[in-house]
C-alpha cells in the first residue's frame, strides 16, 4: 500500500510538471522582455509602498526594510530595488497614461539571480487612482509540497503573476485582457499596483489565484528583504501626448499573416527605419528604408517558428506590429 501511495503522488507531482505557460527567460516560447528592449518607451515616474511584515501572523518580527520606494523609479537595472514584505504593495504612477496597444503593454521587473527562486507578485491597475482590477493569475504550483523559504519555482506553471522571470528580464501584461471591465478604461490607465503574494501553503495565511487555488513561493522568509522585490515597470504604450500623429492602418499593409518565408511591408507613408524584434526585445533584423520606397520584403525563412514585433518608425510615431512566423 506504502509503495502505490508513494507512486501516486509521485504520478500525481510529474503531472504538474507538464508545460503550461511561458517557460524561463531565455527559452523558446518565454514571453520575458529585456530590460534594454527598445519595446520600451517609458518607466515609473512614481512610487509608494506599503510594507508588509518579515513573515505575516508574526507582525512582532518586524516588517521590509530593504531598499526604498524611488528604487523602483527609472529603468531595470539601474536604481536598485525594494523589498515588499509578505503582502506587501507597491503603487507606480507614470509620466502619461498607459493604454490598450497591439500586444503587451507594459512589464514589471523582479530581481531573480537565476530564474528558478522567484518571489512573486498580483497585479492590479486603475484608471482613477481608487478601483483597481487585478489581472487573472494562474499558478500550477503543486500544493501537496510546500515551498520552503530557499526552494525553487517553474515558470511554466505561473502565469500573469510578476516575477516569474530572472532579474533584467520584465513579465509582460496586456490590458486587452481587461478590457471587458466597466470600472477600468484600459486606454487611460493612471496606476499599477503590485501586491506581493503570500506563499505560505497554510490556509488562514495564503494567496489564491484567480481561479482559487494556493499561490506558492518561498515561504517564510524572514528577512530585510523578504517578499517580492520590485526593481521597475517598463511602459510599452502609453498616451504621450508629444505623438500627435496617429498611424493608422492606412498608412501601411502587412502581410502575410502568419509569414513562412518573407513578410511583406507596403507602405503609403515614408517609413524612417524598419526592424524586426524578437518577443525577448532583441533587435533581430534592421532593415534600411530607401528614401520615397513604398515596398519592403522581410526575409523571415531563418527565423525559427514564434512571434516577433515589426517596428515601423515613422516622421512622427512608430508603430509596432505582431508578426508570426510559421513555416
């Protein structure tokens, strides 16, 4: 009887292992995008934070004290971090709204040194400053085991949960996921709250993901720097009001969709330079751009199956456009 238990739950433990979502930054699929990525057109501007305790049910241990809020201002990588506490928060204002684009829209950034001990984080946003909605989270994390305050995590059973990837590299969000939200105008988003889980396996203790199961990650961890550690917010789309200039549609044609061995560009307006982008916010492809040119072909029969962004800068505004590459 011990040794079909004993293979039950190790049956029962392989089964969580399948892959379900993006995996680690770095490997095929990973939807992780680089600090440096030129996706980025702006970073917080703004920050407060609500520490939470070393370790929650013990509030006499102390609370957070690792790094300060104006940490968590500017690029990835380049003012340190703060540390949140268990459910702790973090709330980041911008220099101009977020908005609805094609793809992501915005990324948040942890410190992970090595990909697999992350500490992770809810993710909320508002458009007024008071209501906030929280993305859908998913956590696959097997609960028959708990996850003790040095163990290890699977990006591949996390999803819409803030630092499932290394430190450099963002877990990316997209407010088209909300958009069904009477209280939320995704295309005027003013704040992003981050809420540190929790990831105790005990139940008065807790964090649940959207769909009600237990959120794990290293717990307890009773240190200055315990909970998540926020090290930026990196905006794709936003509502600068210095781009006066509205790119529609009209301005250029894409196709095909998805590409096999080239991607066609028509445009109708002077493009200034066109590039080719991996989901990873590396330069792939930089393609120049003959003066007055009204056709561009792409050579996508080298680049493995994926998504990719094209980017179409423009006099005035660039635009980014989804190109899927399947052979």
């Amino acid at each position: 009887m011990f040794r079909f238990t004993l293979l039950f739950s190790l049956l029962l433990h392989w089964n969580f292992g399948f892959t379900q979502f993006a995996p680690a930054a770095g490997e095929p699929g990973s939807t992780a995008i680089a600090h440096d990525s030129p996706l980025f057109k702006a970073w917080a501007a703004g920050a407060e934070v609500i520490r939470g305790p070393l370790r929650i049910g013990l509030d006499s241990l102390g609370f957070a004290t690792a790094g300060e809020p104006e940490f968590a201002l500017g690029q990835a990588l380049s003012n340190g971090l703060v540390s949140l506490g268990d459910g702790g928060q973090a709330i980041l204002t911008f220099p101009f709204s977020l908005k609805n684009g094609t793809g992501y829209d915005f990324a948040v950034f942890e410190n992970s040194f090595d990909g697999i001990f992350l500490e992770l984080a809810f993710v909320e946003v508002s458009s007024d400053g008071e209501n906030y909605v929280r993305f859908p989270a998913t956590s696959l994390t097997d609960t028959n085991w708990t996850i003790g305050a040095f163990d290890y995590l699977e990006a591949t059973q996390l999803n819409n949960l803030a630092g499932k990837y290394r430190a450099g590299f963002g877990t990316p969000f997209d407010l088209e996921e909300l958009s069904t939200f009477a209280e939320l105008n995704v295309n005027a988003i003013t704040h992003v709250r981050l809420v540190d889980v929790v990831g105790s396996n005990q139940n008065e203790f807790c964090s649940r993901d959207s769909g009600g199961r237990k959120v794990l990650d290293p717990w307890p961890t009773p240190f200055p720097s315990c909970g998540f550690d926020l090290d930026a917010v990196g905006v794709i789309h936003h509502n600068d009001p210095a781009s006066t200039h509205e790119i529609s549609t009209t301005t250029y044609q894409v196709y095909p969709q998805p590409a096999d061995q080239f991607q066609q560009i028509v445009l109708r307006e002077e493009a200034l330079n066109i590039s080719v982008v991996s989901i990873t916010g590396s330069e792939i492809k930089n393609v120049k751009v003959e003066k007055n040119s009204q056709g561009i072909q792409i050579n996508t029969a080298t680049l493995p199956n994926g998504t990719y962004f094209i980017c179409l800068q423009f006099k005035d505004n660039t635009a980014i456009l989804p190109c899927i590459v399947a052979h």
